[in-house]
C-alpha cells in the first residue's frame, strides 16, 4: 500500500499554499540544481508539470491524472548521516531497505550523479496503473458502503435494549417472542407488542444488508482530444474481508458505456465527491467512481 502522501489529488497539491512553485524562494546550488534536474526529468516525461513538496523537492505529475508520479529533489534527505547534497527520486514503487518502511527515505533513491538520477526517474516515476486506481480508495469505500449495515444494527441492538436493557440475539426467548409476534398474538400491552414488531423488522433489515454482496464496476474517466474515455472494471463484494480486490479485468468504452452504469454515474455526478450512495455508487471524484452492479 502506498505511504499517504502518494494518494494526495494533484488538484490539492496544486491548491495548496505550499505549492505555488514560482511564489517559494529557492536559492543558491539547491535552486540551480533542482531547477536543472527538473528540466532533465522533464525532457524524459513530455507534458509533465512540477508542483512544490517542500524545500528542496517537487511532486511530478501529469494534469489528467488524480494523483503525481512521485517526487523529485536536490539535498541531502539522508538520515543516518550528513553529507553533500543528492539527486533524489521519491515513489511509490521504490522499496529502499536501507531505512524502515515507516520512514520517508523508505521509497526514495538518492545519487550524487544527475544521470544516474535522471535514469532513477524514468525507472520508477510512472502513473497509478488502474488496478491501482481502483485500490486507491478502497478502505474509503468499504467504509462508506457499509454505513447503512452499521446504522441498522445500531438500531436494531439500540431496539433491544429499550425492551430488555441488554443485548440477547441468539437467546431461546427471542425465537419464541419472534414466533408469538410472527402468528399474530394480540398483546396485553399493545404498545409492548409493536415494540417488539419494530424491532425485530430491525433486526430482519440489519440481516438483509449483511447478507447482501456488494458488487461494484470501478470507472475511471479521463478526456482526451475531446473523446471521453471510460475503463470499466469490476470488484466483487466490497464487504468481504479482504476487501474484494478489483480484476485486472477493463473494458474501455467510448460511446457505448453500458446504460446500467452511465445511469448511475449521471447519479454519482449530482453529489459532492467521497459520497456513497445505496444502491448507486460511491463518486471520489469526476474521474473515478465506484457503481453498484
């Protein structure tokens, strides 16, 4: 799994107040040779853009995509001693086992050699492929789509305890008062009777929603020379403990994106962004959904 801060949006890093490039003082032989590494590194990836990290660093990405390629800095980022300044490269798919996998230095490779650097760049920068896309947000949409499962067993147990003071799901009086309630006894206390009506409709809700998978298509959208462009690939049950990985599976579709799932996104692109919808989807952004299926 990639360290957090390879999973920040493009958009928020070019937002942010640290980010502006041109409004951050960079001087001396750090400057320089950031500046030159930035213009080498730029030539290998052609329509790359640069975005401020830190002092010494920037994040390289491409504007069409959610999230950079990694980093690139000048300096001496090393932690065990104090040296001259290196060329660096930070990403995602660099294991550095010189350092804990805790520690930043853990996905960054460092020369005093610019060419060696360069070469470190064109290595190990590269774009989130779209299996790990759709793994991005993954914990985010295991939370979100199980919300009503957890509302409904909250409300379920919360019913119990307004008729018990505790919790007895398995209990051999609960079978019995759900038999008695289900041939339609008529209870001396009318209102005890529905009580217990409404919480065992509770607990049949709490059931359905556990026992139902939630397949999910993963839609990435992207626009190029005016065309836009859906990869559609699927995950099965994102509430199994695993997660439910995504296939390696994509279709790409153009105009003939399936009216099941451009029916649900037309939904997901009327709210706000990491919002799950029942039965619907959940949207991260206007470039990656996850649809219900």
């Amino acid at each position: 799994m990639p360290r957090k801060e390879f999973k920040t949006y493009v958009k928020t890093l070019i937002e942010s107040e640290t980010g502006q490039i041109d409004q951050v003082s960079m001087e001396g032989a750090t400057y320089s040779n950031l500046r030159l590494f930035m213009t080498k590194v730029r030539e290998c990836f052609r329509g790359a853009e640069f975005v401020r990290r830190d002092g010494n660093s920037v994040w390289v990405y491409y504007p069409d995509e959610p999230y950079p390629m990694g980093f690139i800095g000048y300096g001496d980022f090393r932690t065990e001693v104090q040296g001259d300044p290196q060329y660096a490269v930070g990403s995602r798919t660099i294991n550095n086992d010189k350092y804990g996998s805790y520690q930043t230095q853990y996905n960054m490779k460092m020369t005093a050699n610019i060419v060696t650097g360069v070469r470190n760049a064109k290595r190990y920068l590269r774009n989130y492929s779209l299996i790990e896309l759709a793994t991005s947000k993954q914990n985010e949409v295991i939370s979100a789509s199980g919300e009503s499962q957890r509302n409904a067993g909250t409300e379920y147990r919360h019913s119990m305890k307004r008729l018990f003071d505790h919790e007895s799901t398995a209990s051999q009086m609960m079978i019995e008062l759900r038999n008695i309630v289900d041939t339609g006894h008529e209870f001396i206390d009318a209102s005890f009777g529905q009580d217990l009506a409404t919480m065992f409709q509770f607990k049949d809700s709490y059931k359905e929603l556990c026992d139902k998978p939630i397949n999910m298509y993963f839609v990435r959208v992207s626009q190029k020379f005016g065309t836009q462009t859906f990869h559609v690939g699927t995950v099965d049950n994102v509430q199994m403990f695993d997660g439910g990985a995504p296939h390696d599976d994509f279709v790409r579709y153009t105009d003939n994106l399936p009216e099941e799932i451009m029916g649900k996104l037309a939904v997901l692109n009327m709210v706000d962004n990491e919002t799950y919808v029942d039965d619907v989807g959940y949207r991260v952004d206007e470039s990656m959904f996850y649809v219900v299926r």
